[in-house]
C-alpha cells in the first residue's frame, strides 16, 4: 500500500510547538496514549495490520531543508535549537502497539518518552481516517472537482460574513487530497479579495508551505493533562500558563482553557496571565454561553474584552460560526477553526470520530510508576479517560458527577474487588 504520510511536516502546528515545551520544560517525562473511537467502529479484518505498516513508514520521514526553512521564517517563535532537533528527529514504531478485539474493534497504545511519541497522534489519526475510506472503498465517493467548489462557495459566505477562518482539519481528514483541496480552495477565495473576512492559515505545517500560508496552532489538552497527572489539576492550568510563557515569552498566547472546565480554570486566570495571554480557545461546552464567561472574566480584570482574541473550535460549520461572529464581534476579536467540516465532508460519507488522548505520565524515568490522567471539558460526551480516574478528578474539582458515571465506576470497582478476591 501507498504511504499515506509523506511529508514529514504533514502534521499540525501544534505538536511542534507542544514538542518544544516539552523539551525545555519536562525532558524527562515519559507517557501513555491511548486511540478512543467514540463511535465504536468495528473495523475490516486485518485494518490494524495495516494501520501498523503504515506507522512503521513513518520511520522514512525527515524533515526537508524546505520545510526547516519555511518554519524558520514563518515560525519565528520556534528557537532555533528546536529545529535543530528536527533535523534528527526519527520516528520509532516501537513505541506504538497496534491491534483489534475480537469485535474488530481497534485497539492503539503508545509508550515512551513524551517527546519522543508526542509527534505521532496527529499523523495516526490521519492514517486511521484516510485508511478507514480506502479499506471500505468510500474513497471512490470523492469527486474532488465538486469538493473544491463547494469549499470555495463556503469560503465566500465565511469572508463575505467578516470571518477570520483557520483550516484546522488534519486529523480527521477524508484524506490528504481532500484537506489539500480545501485549502487551496479557502486560500484562492481568501485571495480573490472581495471579501471583507479572511483566511488566517491552516494548522498543517506542511499545506502552509505549499500554499504560502501562515501555519496556525499553539497547544492541545495534552499539554494541562499530563501536568496534572503529574501535580493534580487543581493548579494544572496554572502551571501550564506559566511553563509555556517561559517558552514563548509572549508568542502563542492564546490559552486552551477547557481541559478541566470553565470553573477551575476561571480560579487559575488571574490578572498577570489575563494580560499576558492575548486570548483564549472555546472548545466545549454552549458556545455563547463560553463567551460571557469569558467576557464576564475579562471585565471583572479591569481589562477590555474588544482587544482579546477568542477563537471557537467546537464541531463548527459555515452556519454556526457565521452566527457566532455576528455575536461575538462587537465584544472581543473572534476567530473560527474548521476541522472536519472542511476536510470530510463528502456526500454519504460519515467521519470518524476518533482521538488519541494522554493517559498516563511520569515526570522521570526514574519514577517507579505512572501517575494517570484524563481530560474533562464542559462536555461530559468528550470526557476521556478510565472512568475511575475521571470520577476521582470531577471530586477533585468539586464538579458533579454524572449518574451513569457513578454507576459505570462503582460495577467497575466491584469486578476488580471480585477479581481481587479470587
């Protein structure tokens, strides 16, 4: 089979700069992924074999001196020694285990140093996907002419309505043809400049370049979690804050805030990271109502909301961000980032929807075992984690626990507790 990644900076903006955090704040730190398909797919026979030979391709990728030098010039906040790192980066398959249940059901875990895997999650993701469509053969569904066009025309009522538009459809891409199309697409209709709004780039490194782009993207959850696996997470966004402004010095200041929820993090903002983040990312929970929130945060600061970016990334379409920004822009400087609407979005075709979450972390090597975590969100449908660490978390926090999460732990703790006893 064809490789499916081929580009070593066909990946999302995001992992780079988490990458680097990572080096320069926790070195040593080692961690657990695990794939979750929230959809319960049951995958062909034999598709975790080669979702496996695909991942061991990815051993072939180095970064190009082309791409080291369009990150350089368009990532200015990248230092220099992390660059240097990705000229000798190598992916490692052994750090992933790949298999199906006897359902078909699909089964990855990852394991080893943070920096090493951090790399893998959004690529996997994107050979899952675009995997999945060739294995059924729903790729023969996709007519890229029409797809260009239809991206084009919700292109030109995103802009025509004044929106500031971010790609950021990798990982649940249809394929890489589909994502390249769209972003060719948004880029000619954001070039036409007939529109008042705009594209501000795409997360993927590698079509910025190709098309002349600003790559966008700063963190992912990963980053809140694995702290608080390693310090609890009452203070986790605290820490978090603190370690990537000692990164970036400025740069990249827009927070994801959502990890743990709204009420503990509302705890964790105080005046000096309101001023120092230039905004912060909705990515759960009722979209406006994430928006007085904030709103409301800000103004209790003394500090004006109109001068704050706030960027939606929550399941967005054309129509809900076009109200969104009717909404939000006489209060703040909203943005919008589009994922799988843009990038599988084919008639008949149904996305996947799958993620690869931290799960485990310890902060040396020297630790005799791994400290669990989960991730949260203002939406208990995108809670992540074993179930018993995320009930331990929500009482942690002083947050309510959903009922059939109490009864899904307690039928739990008792079948370990027979387990035990025999």
């Amino acid at each position: 089979m064809d490789q499916i990644i081929k580009y070593f900076t066909d990946d999302d903006l995001y992992k780079f700069t988490m990458c680097c955090a990572v080096i320069d704040n926790f070195p040593r730190a080692i961690v657990k992924y695990r794939f979750t398909d929230r959809s319960h797919t049951v995958y062909p026979q034999g598709f975790a074999d080669l979702v496996m030979e695909q991942i061991r391709m990815l051993e072939n990728l180095r970064i190009t001196p082309e791409e080291i030098d369009f990150m350089s010039r368009r990532c200015s906040y990248i230092p220099g020694w992390f660059l240097t790192y990705l000229r000798g980066y190598r992916y490692d398959s052994r750090n992933v285990k790949v298999s199906q249940d006897p359902e078909g059901h699909l089964e990855i875990e990852f394991e080893g140093l943070w920096s090493d895997t951090i790399l893998f999650e959004v690529k996997v993701l994107a050979i899952v996907s675009e995997l999945y469509y060739i294995v059924t053969g729903e790729n023969s569904r996709f007519d890229y002419y029409d797809y260009y066009d239809r991206t084009y025309a919700k292109g030109e009522r995103l802009f025509g309505a004044g929106c500031m538009v971010s790609e950021f459809g990798t990982r649940r891409r249809a394929s890489f043809k589909a994502q390249d199309t769209v972003v060719r697409a948004l880029a000619d209709c954001h070039r036409s400049g007939r529109y008042p709004g705009r594209l501000a780039g795409t997360s993927n490194v590698y079509l910025a370049m190709k098309h002349d782009l600003i790559p966008n993207g700063t963190m992912a959850h990963e980053f809140v979690c694995a702290i608080a696996g390693m310090y609890g997470p009452l203070m986790a966004n605290h820490i978090a804050m603190n370690h990537w402004a000692k990164t970036y010095r400025g740069a990249l200041g827009t927070f994801l805030y959502d990890t743990y929820g709204w009420q503990i993090f509302s705890l964790n903002f105080s005046e000096d990271f309101a001023n120092e983040f230039k905004g912060l990312r909705i990515d759960s929970g009722d979209n406006l109502t994430q928006l007085h929130l904030i709103l409301d945060k800000y103004r209790s600061l003394g500090i004006d909301p109109s001068v704050k970016q706030i960027i939606f990334s929550n399941a967005l379409d054309v129509d809900s961000a076009i109200s969104l920004h009717a909404h939000a822009a006489p209060h703040c400087l909203p943005s919008f980032g589009i994922g799988t609407h843009f990038t599988c979005d084919f008639p008949g075709v149904k996305p996947r929807n799958i993620v690869i979450k931290l799960t485990d972390v310890k902060i040396t090597e020297s630790w005799p075992h791994f400290c669990p975590t989960c991730k949260l969100s203002e939406d208990y449908g995108k809670y992540t984690g074993d179930p018993v660490v995320v009930r331990r978390f929500l009482e942690v926090l002083h947050l309510p626990v959903p009922e059939s999460l109490k009864e899904e732990t307690e039928r739990k703790e008792e079948t370990e507790r027979k387990e035990a006893e025999k």
